[in-house]
C-alpha cells in the first residue's frame, strides 16, 4: 500500500518564542499502526493537531491521502478520526445521538445500520440512550472513538486513548483496533503504556523537544536497541564477586543467590559460554539460568536520555 500521510520538514513555533516542533519529516503508510512515543511536552500532541487541522504550522508541509491540510483542509480533514486526551461531551446528550451528530458534521447522510455496528464494536450498544454524564471515564473515553469513528474515517488518530481506562477495557478497546487495522484504517497513537506499542504498533517514533529522533519497525528497534540480561541462579549464595570475574558486566542480587549478565544479542560473541566456563572454574554451582529482553520502556528512555545529554 502507498504513503496516506505525508509529512515534510513541518515546524511549529509558538509567539512566545516556543519551538514545539522541530524540522520533522515522516511518511506514513495505509493500514500500519504507528506509535508516537515521547515524555510530556515532546511535540506529539502538536504533531497530531496540526495533520487535524487544529493547529497551523510556521513552516513544512502535511498531505492525506494526496490532499494538502490547508489547501485542500476539507478533502483532508473528512478522511481523519481524532481520539482527544481531553474528554469533550455534551453531557445531557444521549450516546448514540452525539455519534450521529458527528457523522452529519462531516456530511456523511445517516447510516444507522454503521452507527450501530460501531456502537456494538465498542461495547457501547446497551448504553447508546444514556446521557454522557452517567457513563464512567472509561465508557466515556470509547463515546468519544465512536464518534471519531462515525464517518468512517481512513486514518484515526489516538491521542493517549487509554487514559484513565482499566485494564479489561483497555483490551477491549485494543481490539477494536485490531479490527481496524484489519479493515484497512491506518492508526497513529500516542501513548504511556509503551507494552502495547511494543505489541500493537508496527513502527515506533521517538519524539523529543519537538525532533523526531527515529522512526523504525518496532522489532527492529529492539533488536537493534534492546540488550538481554543473563539472569545465573546460584546454589550456593556469593558474598561478592569473585576478583576473577572482574571486568564483565556482571552484577550480584543482594542476597548473593544471583548473578546478571548483560549482553548484546547482536555481537558475534556474547560471551555466555566462556562465563559459565569460568563460573564452573571458579567452583560456582549453576542451578538454573533465564534471559530477559529488554522492553520498549527501558530502549525509550535510553534514546531520550541520549538526547537530552
């Protein structure tokens, strides 16, 4: 499938002097799932605002779907669903009248059938003649992607959509995506639960002070990334490190009944095999031995930390 986002050198400065975006290019495919990741205040926000047309931008160019965000802001802006932080509802407003409310605000004619099948999708369905107000934050935060929802949108936009939902809903609503991208719907999240864009996004952005630093399939950046640790259950507990062992990235639990190793999957050598060797030399009694894969949370907060430096 080709490009349905096309961002080039789009820059974002405030009156105040504020650069909120920073040169940043990006390129988007249809039907992939991105995720923007990035501490508060990184510009991923701003990004989002700007390719919805909430936001004008000091300098670059955003395209959906060929169609220019302010040229041609109407062609553009009727292929976008936006997901907000802030829940927005009219709170005396039954459920199924404000997602056909917005379906007529982008001139799409009335599809009940469509409007219905959302509503089940998002489990919204027995709620749809209850006002707004009565629902919890959780079934509010699904009115609102319904709505996004309503005009059957090519692209949706998912800024921190989660927020504030349990864990049970939070899959549910992780489903729905699923379904989404199966229909063919491209999707760009922001998010703080990096687990699910590490199981959900099929590439990861790092924004930070306004820069797109990367952008790579989310497997690869773990790989490329992500370190494995060597978890060494011992038989019999160290009271430290045996000088022998000295200058190998190697740590000691404080009970003495563990050893870690950390390692680079992609060297030639990870120097697993020698350590046990001199383990056993040493007179050091393995009793059992585990890795672990470092998480998307620990590669992004070593990127920022890098740049931040």
């Amino acid at each position: 499938m080709g490009a349905i986002i096309e961002i080039d050198h789009l820059s974002k400065q405030y009156g105040s002097g504020t650069r909120a975006l920073d040169d940043v290019s990006l390129t988007i495919d249809e039907g992939e799932i991105i995720a923007l990741l990035g501490p508060n205040g990184a510009g991923k926000t701003t990004l989002i605002s700007i390719i919805c047309g909430l936001v004008v931008p000091t300098g670059g160019t955003v395209r959906v779907g060929g169609h220019d965000i302010r040229s041609d802001w109407r062609a553009a802006r009727k292929l976008i669903g936006l997901v907000p932080q802030e829940i927005a509802l009219e709170p005396f407003e039954k459920v199924i009248n404000c997602v056909r409310f917005t379906r007529g605000l982008f001139g799409m004619p009335p599809d009940d059938a469509y409007i219905e099948r959302v509503l089940r999708a998002l489990s919204l369905w027995d709620k749809r003649d209850a006002a707004t107000r009565e629902l919890s934050g959780g079934m509010k935060r699904r009115v609102l992607i319904a709505k996004a929802l309503s005009h059957q949108p090519k692209v949706l936009f998912l800024d921190e959509p989660t927020a504030g939902v349990d864990v049970a809903l939070r899959r549910e609503m992780w489903e729905v995506v699923a379904d989404l991208r199966r229909e063919g719907v491209t999707i760009i999240l922001t998010t703080h639960y990096l687990e699910e864009a590490e199981e959900m996004a099929d590439r990861v952005g790092v924004i930070a002070k306004g820069q797109l630093l990367l952008v790579r399939p989310t497997a690869e950046l773990m790989g490329d990334f992500g370190k494995k640790t060597l978890t060494i259950d011992l038989d019999a507990p160290l009271a430290a490190i045996p000088p022998e062992l000295a200058g190998r990235d190697l740590s000691l639990s404080a009970d003495g009944r563990q050893l870690a190793f950390d390692y680079d999957t992609r060297a030639e050598r990870t120097g697993i095999a020698r350590l046990l060797g001199d383990l056993a030399a040493q007179g050091i009694t393995v009793r059992d031995v585990s890795t672990r894969q470092s998480s998307l949370e620990e590669v992004f907060l070593s990127l920022v930390s890098e740049n931040a430096a």
